[in-house]
C-alpha cells in the first residue's frame, strides 16, 4: 500500500499543478489550449523464485593459498603479515568435486574485513563465463555514517590467471594493499557460483577441527598468532597390556606398552615418565628448589643437592628408544596474570648410561610413517620410585602432559588429547595402591544427572586386606640393630568422599558463580552416615557490578540413602547411595577424593623372634597413632568429570577431518570404514502476487 499510495500522490500533485497553471492565466478565444488526460488502471502480476545453497560440511574443500609475489612463499610462513605495497597473489584451487556432479564454475569471489564497527571491506570476483576480474573496496570517511568507494587495494588483472584442469579448478588474484587504510586483521571467506546461479561455500566445521583456516587472514601490518585462530593438533597417549587394554597397575616384570598417536607423522617425542632411583651412582649433582605453595609469591622454598634420573621415551623422527633424563636449568617464574609460579626448564638426556638396570625394552613399533609409536618392556627390582621411605619402592606414576614434547612433521607443537587427562590414560601404579571409582545410575556410568537422581558410587580399593583394614609386615633392611622388622595394625575408622564443584547461574537481574563442596561420610565403628555441603557465591548484576561473596553450610543439598564397606584378600569395595536434592546448584565435579581417619599401632619383631609389645597396644606413646589417609592421585574416576542439572560444559570431540576433507568418527584416520563425506543444501521458494493501482496523467499545451 505504501507504493500505491506514493503513485497516486504524485498523480494529484500533477493535477494541483495543472490546476495551478489553468488558474492563474486567462481564458480568452485564440488562446492556446490545456488539454488533459488520465488512466486509472488496476494491475496483477504474479511472481516465483527459487534458490538454493550447497556447503559441503565434511567433504571436498578448496584450498587457499596466499603468498608473496617476489618469493612465492606463504604468508603463513610469516605470521601471515602483509606490508603496504607488496604484490601478493591468492591462489583459490577449487575441486570439480566441490560443485556438485554436473555442475561447473561460473564464478569465484574472495572477500576480507576487520572485526571492528565501520570496518573497510573489499571483494575480489572472477566470472568464468564473462572472463571478467572485478574489485568493490568500501571505507567509512571521518564523519561519514555510510560506505564510499576506497582504493586500499589494487587488482592486476594482467597477472591474475584462471585455469580449467582435469580435477579442478584454480583462479589466482593479483593484488597489493595501499596505504590508504589502517593496519590491522582482514578476516576473509569466500564462495563459488555454479552456472545455475547455487552457491557453495567452505565448511568452517569441517575447518575448526582440522585445526587450519577456512580461508587465510590478513595481518596488514601486524602479525597474527595462528593459536588465537586455529584449533591445535591433538596427540593421544595410552598405557596397554599385552592384549591392547589399557591398565594401571605393573609390579617387577610386568610387561606394559606405551602408545602414542596422531593422524600425522610426528617429528619429535620426548615424554619424561618415572622417576627410578635414588642411587648416588645414578644421580646427577644439581643444585634446585621448587616452592612450597605453588599459588604463594612469599613461599617458603625446598631446596635439593641432586637431581634423580627420570625414564624417558624418546623418538626421533626415526627411530624409538628408552633413555635416563634429567630436569635442567631449572627457573621459577612468579605469573601475576595466573597468580602462581611457572617452571621453565630443559631436559637433559644422558643416552649413554645403561638404562637396563632398571628397565628393559623388549620392542618399540614405529607406523604409519611416525603417527604411531609405541614402546614395549617392564620395570626391573631395582626400581625405586620412593626413595623417600626406606620401606616403600612403589608409587603412582600420573606423567604430566606438561612436561612432554611432541613436535608435528613441521616441527610444530601438538597438544595432549584431553582424553589423556579425563580417562586417566597414562596413569600407572607401579607397587602401589590404586583405587577405581564409578558413579553409575541404573548401573550404567553416568557422566550427567539431575538433582533427584538416585546415584551408585563404588570405590574399588586394590591393595591387599592388611593394608586397608588389618596388619602387614615391613622388613628391616638395618643389619646394624636385633630388630627383623615391624608389625602394622590398622584399625581403620571412618570414610569420608568429598566431591568439589563450580557452575554459573543467571536470571533477569543477577548472574552470578559459585563454587561448593560436598561430604559423605559413613562411621565404620557406628554404622551411621551423613552428609554437609559448602557453597559459596559471587553475585553481580546483569550490568556487571559486583553485590558480594556469601557461603551457606547446609546439610540438605545431598542425601545418603545407603552405604556399604567390604574387605577382600586383595579387593576392598566402598559404596555410597544417595542423590543431591533441589537445594544443590546445577554444577560440574571435576575434583574428589577420600579421606579416612585411622588408628595405627605397632609391634617390633626382634631377630630372635620376640614382639614387642606382646600385644598391640593403641595407647603407646611411642608405638601407636591416629592419622587421616588422603587419597587422590590414586583415585581413578569414572565419569572423570560428573555434571548435575542443566549445566554445560565443552568437550573434546572423538571425530576428526581428513585431508579430503570427509568426516572420521573414531578420529582415526588411518582406518577408512567410518569416514563419510557430508553435503548440506538449503532451498527457498519464494511466490506471490503484486495487486497495484496506477493513474497515468498527460498534459498537452
């Protein structure tokens, strides 16, 4: 209606002139005569579209290729940095595949602009059809609300080139950018036209996991950090038995497997695994300290004479072997930004001394051209991983994926899987205890669940019964005293799971993050449980100003319905039943251990076979104590990390892309079975009717 009424409004302001003239001039016989003539006509015209959209989500992509003019080398090579005046060419080599079956390239277009308001834009166009080269560039002048032609960049239409191969296509643009726009980061994009008019466009999916640009930017003048813009490339690390299954427990002479892989050869491995010795003969002399509380700036330091020798699996690009290490050049930084200290070190890797004494390499396997590496062999009985406790050899050996490198075919540092982490993969308990912990619902393993949910947590202690819950032996190794060696009793007395968790909640005017803790405890000597919770809150308004800390201690945010306490010969079982209740926030656990409170008491068994005291006496001075055991690093959980309520939270996906672009979904590309080439079209259909009112006046003199 708003067109139909601007016709007929210019219709009568037409009219209101002619009257005009009419009135304002005499009419008289021989005069000149105003003739005046109209049409009203009512019209109907119907119309139709159609259009559609193609993006290859997984599946063919082209490939890009910005360069320098004068050597021919990437602007990747260069942090991707772009000067003033320098001749580039972009080089677009599109796969035939990437159209469609039956289609063929019409045109190309290439486009950039900054992630700023009033941002400069330019667009580079090839038609095939019409073998034309076209440039728009946009800028805002100062004080302009809109976009004027620029001349910031320049297309040579002379050195720019189109080619129509076998398999693909290739268009490559000549350009350079003037000085006539302000440094800064081009992001870019671009898309083809078929003949029938249907656009197709890279898949940015397809692009984040694989870890490279959709398209590449442009650092007009600065430089840009790949990491701010790229997903890394992941490696996955694991410890197998003999028959592939991961596992975490060794003792002397148990063989043991680690596998390390990626989708692309690695150049470099270095992992620093356990620590084997205290023995001065292997020791290095080294002078270092580390702080006492990580996240204090005026700590108290501990400070060592020795460095001890580390096991180290290392790859070469070539070949795998085993050798001693040593943690060199060690530097502690305090980070303001993160508030605790930071390590910088080097390592040092003695390749000539005879690591078999300790531990014996029965084969290493090198596949897939260096994606896979894997390192067989055992521990040997002169392993001491607690040098610490004259009458302890074993340990839990939890690698830190922080002090490991592994470089990818380019030299490139790649990041440890989050599996490695979550699923504890390299976690290995050589002569130690280690404990299994699930959380199940219904008797499955249950990663989420929702305030009300009746939940199963079992704790699967493996350590023999003494240990736990009775007596064991410690020999004496001092051939200078009468004393063969002591006799431990526990008297184990309660157990206590404590659960930490965090979230974020908001409503219309608030948000705010909280941070809780969570205890179930059962009695062992009452038979009794109960459970606490402490949470604490940081509110703010939704316009960011902060209203205060507050912390509620509540004993109805989590129920205990039923517990239970088992020994075995070597297995011991813990079990809670319970569910949180409304009262808790929605929230991830992503940190839980035990603590269990413990009354100890000794005997000395002489050499000639005689105890003292005769009987356990848990009043001694000398001879008995109370204790609280904390386990956490031994604790392996499943799920490693429990979601309560509508809470969400990022995973690592398992898939991957491969070079040809298609979708794997074990994110293993070297088998073929599960990889699959995913097309996405979008269609519009647009149809109507125009219904339209026109007056035609004419005027003759």
């Amino acid at each position: 209606m708003k067109k139909i009424g601007t016709i007929l409004i210019l219709g009568i302001i037409v009219l209101s002139a002619v009257y005009g003239i009419s009135y304002g001039t005499a009419q008289e016989t021989g005069d000149p005569e105003l003739n005046v003539s109209w049409r009203v006509e009512d019209g109907v015209e119907d119309f139709e579209h159609t259009s559609q959209n193609s993006q290859w989500v997984f599946g063919p992509q082209p490939t890009l290729w910005l360069g320098y003019a004068e050597n021919l080398t990437s602007t990747s090579e260069n942090a991707f940095r772009v000067e003033f005046g320098t001749r580039l060419f972009l080089n677009i080599s599109i796969p035939k595949s990437f159209l469609g079956d039956g289609n063929r390239l019409d045109s190309v277009r290439f486009w950039g602009s900054k992630s700023i308001e009033r941002s400069p834009v330019f667009v580079l166009k090839y038609n095939v059809t019409a073998d034309s080269w076209t440039l728009v560039s946009l800028d805002y002048e100062p004080g302009s609300d809109e976009p004027s032609q620029s001349n910031f960049i320049s297309l040579y239409r002379n050195e720019s080139n189109y080619y129509n191969r076998t398999d693909e296509y290739e268009v490559v643009f000549s350009i350079e950018f003037n000085d006539d726009v302000a440094e800064g980061i081009f992001r870019t994009g671009m898309e083809t036209i078929d003949q029938n008019g249907n656009r197709v466009s890279p898949s940015w999916l397809a692009r984040l996991e694989s870890g490279k640009f959709e398209t590449p930017p442009i650092g007009l003048g600065v430089d840009i950090n790949f990491g701010q813009y790229a997903l890394p490339e992941y490696y996955y690390a694991e410890v197998v038995d003999e028959a592939g299954d991961i596992i975490h427990y060794v003792d002397v002479n148990d063989n043991f497997t680690l596998r390390m892989r990626a989708n692309e050869p690695f150049n470099r491995i270095e992992i620093p695994f356990a620590y084997l010795t205290n023995d001065s003969d292997y020791v290095r002399d080294y002078e270092w300290g580390m702080p006492n509380d990580m996240y204090s700036r005026f700590t108290t330091w501990n400070n060592f004479t020795y460095m001890p020798p580390m096991l180290t699996y290392i790859f070469n690009g070539t070949d795998a072997y085993v050798a001693l290490s040593y943690l060199d050049n060690l530097t502690w930084t305090w980070s303001w930004q993160m508030g605790q200290w930071l390590l910088d070190y080097d390592l040092l890797i003695n390749e000539t001394s005879v690591i078999s004494n300790f531990f014996y390499t029965k084969d290493t396997t090198i596949e897939h051209e260096g994606a896979w590496v894997s390192w067989s062999g055992y521990f040997t009985e002169a392993v001491d991983m607690n040098p610490w406790d004259p009458y302890k050899k074993g340990g839990t050996i939890k690698p830190d994926s922080y002090f490991w490198t592994a470089l990818d075919s380019d030299g490139e540092p790649m990041q440890a899987s989050a599996d490695i982490g979550d699923h504890n993969t390299v976690q290995l308990a050589y002569r130690d205890m280690y404990i299994e912990a699930y959380v199940r619902k219904d008797g499955q393993v249950v990663r989420r669940a929702q305030q009300g949910d009746v939940l199963n947590m079992s704790m699967l202690i493996h350590a023999p019964a003494g240990d736990v819950n009775g007596s064991f032996y410690i020999k004496d190794t001092d051939d200078t005293n009468n004393i063969d060696g002591y006799w431990v009793h526990l008297d184990r007395q309660n157990f206590t799971v404590w659960m930490k968790a965090s979230g974020r909640v908001s409503n219309s005017t608030h948000y705010w993050r909280h941070e809780s803790s969570h205890y179930m405890t059962m009695d062992l000597k009452t038979n009794d449980t109960w459970s606490n919770s402490s949470i604490t809150r940081w509110i703010y308004t939704q316009n960011h100003t902060y209203v205060g800390r507050f912390t509620e201690e509540t004993s109805g945010a989590l129920t205990v319905l039923n517990h239970n306490f088992s020994i075995g010969e070597s297995l011991t079982t813990v079990q809670f039943d319970f569910q949180f209740e409304d009262e808790a926030p929605s929230m991830k656990i992503d940190d839980a251990g035990i603590a269990s409170g413990v009354y100890a008491a000794y005997q000395i068994n002489t050499t000639s076979d005689e105890l003292y005291p005769q009987e356990p006496d848990w009043n001694h001075a000398q001879l008995s104590r109370q204790y609280m055991q904390t386990l956490h690093d031994e604790i392996i959980w499943s799920p490693s990390h429990l979601l309560i309520g509508n809470v969400t939270t990022w995973q690592q996906p398992e898939w991957t892309v491969t070079d040809e672009g298609a979708i794997d979904l074990d994110g293993n590309v070297f088998t073929t079975d599960d990889q699959y080439f995913v097309k996405r079209t979008g269609y519009w259909h647009d149809e109507g009717t125009i219904t339209s009112e026109r007056m035609w006046v004419g005027v003759n003199f």
